[in-house]
C-alpha cells in the first residue's frame, strides 16, 4: 500500500512492526556530509542548471499541477478560519487547503517518526500551498509572478489540462521583462527556462530522439543563439512561435509514432526525479533541517498531482522518498537517528515494488539507488565495532536492516532479470561478510594499540608477554561482541557468535603462528603465550558451540573452521626439544668422561666411580629443572623425559662393563684329546714340549692383559658403580613423586603403584651388568690372574708335587682384596661366582688338561683332599660362604672325582654302554667319538672319556689307540 494513502489501521500495524525507542539512544559522532559528496542515483542532469533554478522549476510545476487539478476556478486564498464554511460550499482549488496540526500525521507514525512541533502553528492562516512556498525558499514576488502567468494561461486556455501543455514554454509566452525588476533578472529567467527545456526535450526525454529528427537540431539552434540574445516574447513574436512548433513536436511524441496529445518535457530520467526529489524535500521544516513537518500528509497529498507532468508513480514515489530521507539524514551528519528509522521503515514498501514490477527504467533506477544506500550501509557494518556501541546499538540494528533489505532487493532483481530460481539466503551471506569484515578491523586496531603501547612501554618492567594481553583482549571482545552484537545480527544469521569466534580464531591463529615460528627456545614468555592462547582457544570453542547447539550441524561446520592453535602440542614439543637437548648433552658428558674413567679404588670412601656420582647429579638436577618449567603437563610429558634418562644411565652402565670380558673370554680353549703315554711322571716330559705348551697357552687367556682398567680391583670399583647407581635409582623415583606432588598431578597412583616405573631399562642394564661383571672378574681372577698356578701349575707332571696349596695362597690373597674393595650388597654374589669358577677350573684341569697331566687311580686320594681344601677355603671356619651354597655348587666334582677311582676296565665298559644307549647300536659295531657337551657327569659319554685319556695305565691307552685312534701327544 502507497505510504501516503495507507489506511490508519495499516500505519499502526506498520509503526508498531519497526518502532524503534530513541529518547536515551547516543548517537554516533559523525562528521557532516557534503552533498557533493554522495552521488545522485538518479543520475546526472548534464546541463549547467543550478540548485535554485531546479528549485524554481520544481515549484513552477507544482503550482501549475495544483491549478489544473481545480478545473477554472481563480487561484484564490481563503484563510483558516473560513476552511469549514468554504469546503462546504464548494470543492476547492488544491493550493487552497489550509493546514491543521491537530490530527497526528499518518505519514509519520507509519515511518516512526516522532511528533515535533508543527510549522502551521507558527504560521497561523497559512494554506499548504503557503507552506510549500515557504518550505521551497521561494519568494513571494515570484510565486506571484507565477500565479499571474498561470492565469493569464488560464484565462486563454480555458479547461486545457496541464499534461497537454509544456509549461515553460507557456510561462515563455507570457512574461515579459517588465514582469521582473530589471531586464538581468528576466533574461537569467529565460535562460533557466531555455536550460529546462534542452533537458527535459534533448538531454533527457522520455523517448530517444531520431537523430535524423530535424526538430532537435532546430531547438538546439534556437537555444543556442538565445546564449547571445534574449528571445523576443509575447503572443505574437515570430520566434515564439518557432519555438513552439519545434517543442510541441518534441513534447507531443509518441510510442508508436503518432502525435500524442500529451506532452512529455518533464517526466524524462533523471530530470523527473530530480525534480521530483526537490519537491519532496519541503517535507523537512525549513528552520531544522533534520525534522520531518507535521504538515507532510497535505504536502504529499499535493506533490501526488505533480505526477502526471513528472511520470512518477506510486514506486518511484516511494524510491524518490526513501532517497530523500537517506541523503537528508546523512548529509546532516547522521544525527537524527529518527530518519534513518523511517528509512528502514520504508524499505519494506520499496521491497514490495520490487516484488511486483517488471519495468526495466524502475528497476536501473532502483539498483542505482539501493546500491548507494547499500554502499553506505556496509561501510559501517564492516566496521560496526567501530561504529556501534551499547549505547546506540538500536542504531546498528536500522543500518543493518537496511543494508540486508537493500541487498536482498538487489539480489532478486538480478536473479528476475536473468531468470534465476535458486534461493540464496541473502541476509545471512550479507552479515556473514559483515561479522568478519568486522572483526578482522576490530582485531588490527586492536592488535595496533597493542603495538603501540609496546612501543612505549619498550623500557618498562612488564609481567605479562604481549601477546598475553593481547590474548585476554580478543576474549573480552568475544564476550562483547556474544553481549552486545549478537543478539542483533541473530535477526539475520542464526550462528552470529560462531562466526565472529571463529574469525577471532583464525586472526589470532596468524599471530600465534608468526610467534612460534620465532621460537628459539622454551622460555618463561613462550609458555606463558602459549598457555593464554590455549585458554583463548577453549573459550572461543566453547561460545561456537554453545551459539551453534541447536543448528542443523550442531555447530560442526563452524568448529572444522577453527583449526586448531595446539598450543599444548606445541609446548609438548618445545619441551620435548628441551628434553633432548639436554639428554643429548648427558650422553656427549657419559661418553668423554667413562674414556677418562681409571676406576680407581681410591677414588673415594665408597670405592666406586666419580664419574657415576656426576651422572646422578646431572639426572636429578635435570629433573629439578623440568619440574621448574611453568607448563601444565608436567605428568604427561615426564614419561618422555625419564625414558631420555633412562636411555642415558643404561648406556653409562653399558659402557661401564663394556670390554670387560665375560666367562667364556678366560676359559681357555680345551686341547684336543691325546692318551697318556704309560709310565710318565716327573721329567718324563721334554722341556720343549713344555715350553710349546706354554706357548699355545698364551692365546687362550682372554686379550685383555696388560690393561690397568681391566684388573680385579677395576672391576670391583664397575661392579661398585652399578650397585651405587641401583641403589640411587629408587631415590629418584621418590624424588620424582614428590615433584609430582608438588605439582598438583593426578597421575601420581600410575607411578605409585609400579606401572610407571621410571628407569627401568637402567634398573634391569644394573642387575644384568653386575651379574656379568661378577662372573667375568671371577673367570679373569681365576683362569687368567691365577692361570699360572692353576692351569699352567696344578698336576702338570707328578700329582704329588703339583698340588693346589699354591693356587689356594694366592687365590685367598685375591679373595681378601675383593672383599675390602667390593660393596658388601654384592660381596657374596662375587665370592661365589669365583667359587664357581674354581670348581670349572679344577674339574677343566682334570678333564682337559693336555698331555701335561696323567692321573693313576692312587692320585685320587689326592685330588679329593685338594678339593676339599678348596672348598674349605670358601666357607672360611664359617666366615665365608654357606655350606649349603658350597654344597650345590660342588656337586659336579663331587660326582665327577669317583670316576678317578674307578678301574681302566670297568670305564671301558661303562663308557662302551653310555655310547651304546645314546646312539642305540649295538656294543659290536665302532663306537662313535662322543662329543664335548660341556656338562661334565659321570653317566656323560665325553666325561668318561677324559678319565681314559688321562689314564696312566696300558689298557686306557691301547683302547684310545684302537679306538679313537689318539695320538700320545699333540
């Protein structure tokens, strides 16, 4: 329905749909805009016509229009008081209406507009005519001159409609410079009619002219010499007359051709609504600018007649009055929030026409129009965190109706115009744009105060990093933005909170990304960032998804937006970094120091290495610094350091036993089987042969002589060592958990009840290497250190002079020395691995010997008393090892020596079956050579076996010779 001739029930309905409380509304501080500073939508006129000669024009068209529509009747005047009497009596002339302020305007309350006070008031008898006068800047004497002329035109013309006439062509005709004060001011009159009709005929007429047509070449002859010289006027001047053959066959044209009786000088674009915009304008009080008359359903109602000269209708009517509200309200400095509320109210009429027309003129028109409008909008929406505050946000709320509106017009009328039928919601993609736009000058302003203030405060103590603060910055501007912003552009789009978060997101996400790419090192300020911006990111997560709840998605698409800051990831790695560098400086400082390492006894009271107590050191110092570290997961990254740690200390203790040898590097390699030559004692051997024996012994002792680190009391102080670390080892996890503790962790019960066990390859490297370095220091004690007297000594040549008193001496010696050098936690495990290694040195002299050595079944006493001294000297009267250990580890012998007793025959026999029952053939075919299997028994085939070789008796050695085939000496 038309704005100015809606119903009141429709105006109510309307008011009360966009009323908008302004009484506290703070406005923004604009700067006033100049009018040239905005564009016309309507176009450019193209003529040199000024403000005041269109002002004129336009009121010379409605005083015109106004008169025409009163039939003949005189233009006459009639005052306030007698308005009743004379509208009774007869229908009078529209300029005759006098005005009245009692009833509220329609017009105004459909726009929202506020009662202010009414021009007619001060003014009293004033008709409406009066008023436009006065609203329109004319002066009285040329509204008379005006009257007189239309009635002569009247008088000579008697009922001829204003729309079959071209009015200032008549005007023309009837004026003469003795109407004006001097011949200057006529002759400036005649040029501004000449000008209107260039622009209403040539410039811009509503059909396009023929450039054949010699009817426009004529008039723009005519205009043109009339630059130099004023036209002669009156009824009868010959130019006049030209003149009005050439305009009337421009006016009088026609669609189809004909000559119409209408003519058309005026209502050409933009000349129509250029006009039309002026007349519209009266409708804001002369003395305020800003403020809309009371009067401005009388002053509509008598512009409507002007339609029929300007080719307005009801749309344009409505797109001309929009504009006019739009520029008055912006080029007054956007002060008076009330218009801006009557243009978001008159865009819903304006929505309407463009739903219902198809005219292509309209619609330019209407594009032109809006996208200023709509120009205008956006720069302040895509900036409203700068425009718009608590204060004034009903403000924003108008603005952003009218950018949506504006848009969505648009958007339809190009998808008529191209025939498109895809819906596009239009609103939300608008203030989608409009939020992030928004935020994204929101967030470099605020990134530049941040800049700024650094700038200054450069010498200045700050406890927070800067991009701390600016971390809490964007959180309260989300807060803000969810508090005061959101609610209005909800209207619009339904997850505006999750927008303006994201984009916040993403900003800061840019920032943070150039930070950590400077990273050189963990820092204090580096965590401290990095913890403020995990706590923005979880609070910016949490509004979109709380905004996004009850979406479609339920607010996934706008999470998969925000991509990840993993500030936590990126502490992990930092610290991670952190964990390695100094993991790798321990094992640069394990590796130069164990080269360095003598393992000197002496070292301290402990007798174990230096080097290890640095090492704890350094792990617990390391420690201690990793817990300092201000990050928030200290439990879930301290796996990763003690697996570090770990990794370091298994490799020192791997490096402390490495090279150290083990069992099978002392014990020598066993001769091959030979018979014993009968009959052999003392000085039966060559020295010689002697001597090559000792020669093919020298490379089966081990290839660590003669290195100091290597002997029995370094050993002792490795052996030290690791139990030292073992020991230590439990101290550091109880450190550990109480760093835990202190810290607040919830992890403590893994770690308390064993499943997060902190060195445990250390742990496991401890008990395996000083099981390794016990046995390797007795087997080196005993088939190297002691080789002399027990593998190059014992029973070579004559039993009875070769017997086991001298290796007992020196091996009681040794036994000393490791037990005032080794830890008493180890002590036993180290004595009794030199037991055991004794024990396999007396039965590998008795078994694998070498042709050196020959046993007669009377040795035996001897052999069994010197291992019975052997075995005394471990349990010491008691003070040594126990007897039940001394008695399991002695079985072998024990069950070994009876073999010795046994006679050559019963051997034969003997070894004959065990061959037999392990190869399960008969005792008539070739025995098979049995193999060493190095568990020495009397019921293994190669146990007996040795006893025969080493048999001094003729049988033994005729059997072995038969046989096997053995040689009597290698």
């Amino acid at each position: 329905m038309p704005i100015d001739t809606m119903s009141y029930t429709d105006t109510k309905s309307l008011s009360q749909s966009k009323q908008h409380t302004t009484d506290n509304m703070l406005t923004t501080t604009t700067t006033p805009t100049s009018v040239d500073d905005i564009p016309n939508p309507f176009g450019e006129l193209g003529s040199d016509l000024t403000e005041p000669e269109l002002r004129e024009t336009a009121y010379e068209i409605f005083v015109g229009a106004c008169r025409s529509s009163g039939g003949s009747r005189p233009l006459t005047y009639v005052s306030t008081a007698g308005r009743s009497s004379e509208r009774a009596m007869t229908s009078s002339p529209s300029l005759q209406r006098s005005m009245t302020s009692t009833a509220a305007s329609k017009v105004k309350k459909a726009l929202g507009l506020k009662k202010k006070s009414s021009v007619a008031s001060e003014v009293k008898g004033r008709t409406v005519g009066e008023l436009i006068r006065v609203q329109m800047r004319i002066s009285e004497q040329t509204d008379s001159r005006v009257r007189r002329a239309l009635l002569r035109i009247a008088a000579g013309q008697l009922g001829r409609k204003i729309e079959t006439m071209v009015l200032p062509l008549e005007l023309l005709q009837q004026f003469k410079p003795s109407d004006f004060t001097n011949q200057r001011e006529f002759e400036a009159w005649q040029k501004r009619i000449l000008k209107v009709l260039e622009a209403g005929l040539l410039l811009h007429p509503v059909l396009p002219l023929d450039k054949s047509d010699p009817a426009s070449k004529q008039l723009r002859q005519i205009i043109d010499g009339a630059s130099g010289r004023a036209i002669e006027t009156g009824k009868h001047s010959e130019a006049i007359q030209v003149l009005r053959s050439v305009v009337m066959s421009l006016a009088c044209r026609s669609f189809d051709g004909s000559f119409s009786g209408v003519c058309h000088w005026a209502d050409g674009v933009p000349l129509n609504l250029r006009l039309y915009q002026i007349l519209l304008e009266a409708s804001f009080d002369v003395n305020d600018s800003t403020s809309v008359i009371e009067e401005v359903d009388e002053v509509l109602e008598l512009l409507k007649k002007t339609w029929v000269i300007l080719g307005i209708d009801q749309r344009l009517h409505n797109l001309c009055f929009l504009w006019v509200l739009f520029h008055r309200y912006v080029t007054t400095g956007e002060v008076e929030n009330d218009l801006l509320f009557a243009v978001d109210n008159l865009f819903l009429e304006v929505e309407k026409d463009a739903k219902t027309t198809k005219d292509q003129i309209y619609s330019k028109i209407m594009s032109s129009t809006l996208s200023l409008i709509l120009g205008w909008a956006e720069k302040r929406l895509n900036d409203y965190h700068g425009n718009f505050y608590r204060g004034n946000i009903d403000l924003m709320q108008s603005v952003l109706s009218i950018g949506v509106l504006a848009a969505k017009i648009l958007v339809e009328d190009i998808s008529h115009e191209y025939r498109r039928k895809k819906e596009v919601d239009v609103g939300r993609g608008r203030v989608d744009t409009y939020i992030r736009s928004s935020v994204r000058t929101a967030f470099a302003q605020e990134r530049e105060k941040l800049n700024t203030s650094r700038r200054l405060a450069k010498h200045q103590h700050n406890p927070l990093p800067a991009l701390c603060v600016f971390a809490q910055d964007i959180s309260d501007m989300a807060f803000n933005e969810k508090e005061i912003y959101s609610p209005v552009l909800k209207n619009w789009h339904p997850l505006p909170t999750s927008v303006a978060v994201a984009t916040m997101h993403s900003c800061f996400g840019v920032e943070l990304k150039q930070f950590v790419s400077g990273i050189r090192e963990l820092t204090p300020d580096v965590v401290q960032v990095l913890i403020a911006a995990d706590k923005l990111e979880k609070d910016l997560v949490q509004m979109a998804v709380e905004d996004s709840v009850e979406s479609e998605d339920g607010g996934k698409g706008i999470i998969q937006e925000m991509t990840p800051y993993e500030a936590e990831s990126v502490i992990a790695d930092l610290v991670k970094s952190w964990i390695k560098t100094r993991i790798d400086r321990l094992k640069e400082w394990v590796d130069r120091n164990l080269q360095q390492e003598v393992w000197n006894s002496r070292a301290n009271k402990e007798r174990f290495a230096p080097s290890a107590v640095e090492v704890l050191r350094i792990i617990d110092e390391t420690l201690e610094a990793f817990f300092l570290l201000p990050i928030p997961m200290h439990p879930i990254l301290l796996p990763h350091l003690m697996t570090g740690l770990d990794r370091c200390l298994q490799h020192y203790i791997l490096k402390a036993k490495s090279g150290c040898g083990s069992r099978s590097t002392y014990i020598p390699t066993m001769p091959c089987l030979t018979r014993c030559m009968t009959g052999s004692k003392l000085g039966l051997f060559k020295k010689k042969d002697k001597s090559r024996l000792a020669q093919t012994k020298k490379p089966q002792v081990g290839s660590t002589n003669g290195d100091d680190s290597l002997g029995i009391p370094q050993l002792c102080v490795r052996i030290n060592t690791l139990q030292h670390i073992r020991k230590n080892l439990d101290l550091l996890e109880k450190r550990t958990i109480t760093h835990l503790k202190n810290a607040g962790s919830a992890h403590l019960d893994m770690i308390e009840n064993g499943s997060g066990k902190n060195f445990d390859l250390s742990a496991s490297a401890c008990v395996e290497g000083i099981q390794e370095l016990c046995e390797a220091t007795a087997y080196k004690l005993v088939f190297q250190d002691l080789s002399h007297v027990l593998w190059d000594g014992l029973y070579v040549g004559e039993v009875s002079l070769s017997r086991i008193e001298p290796f007992l001496q020196e091996l009681e010696q040794n036994l000393e020395t490791i037990s005032s050098t080794v830890h008493d936690r180890v002590r036993t495990r180290l004595i009794t691995d030199i037991m055991k290694a004794s024990f396999d040195g007396f039965l590998l002299v008795l078994l694998a010997g070498g042709p050196s050595r020959a046993f007669t079944i009377q040795d035996c006493a001897i052999i069994e008393e010197d291992f019975k001294f052997l075995m005394d000297l471990f349990w010491s009267n008691g003070d040594g090892l126990p007897n039940d250990l001394i008695d399991r580890f002695s079985t072998v012998v024990k069950r070994v020596i009876p073999l010795f007793y046994t006679d050559t025959e019963r051997l034969i026999d003997e070894l004959r079956g065990l061959i037999v029952e392990g190869h399960h053939s008969s005792g008539k075919s070739r025995l098979p050579l049995p193999q060493t299997s190095g568990q020495w028994g009397p019921n293994e085939p190669n146990t007996v076996l040795r006893v025969l070789c080493y048999r001094d008796d003729k049988m033994a050695s005729k059997f072995l010779k038969k046989t096997y085939n053995l040689p009597k000496k290698l």
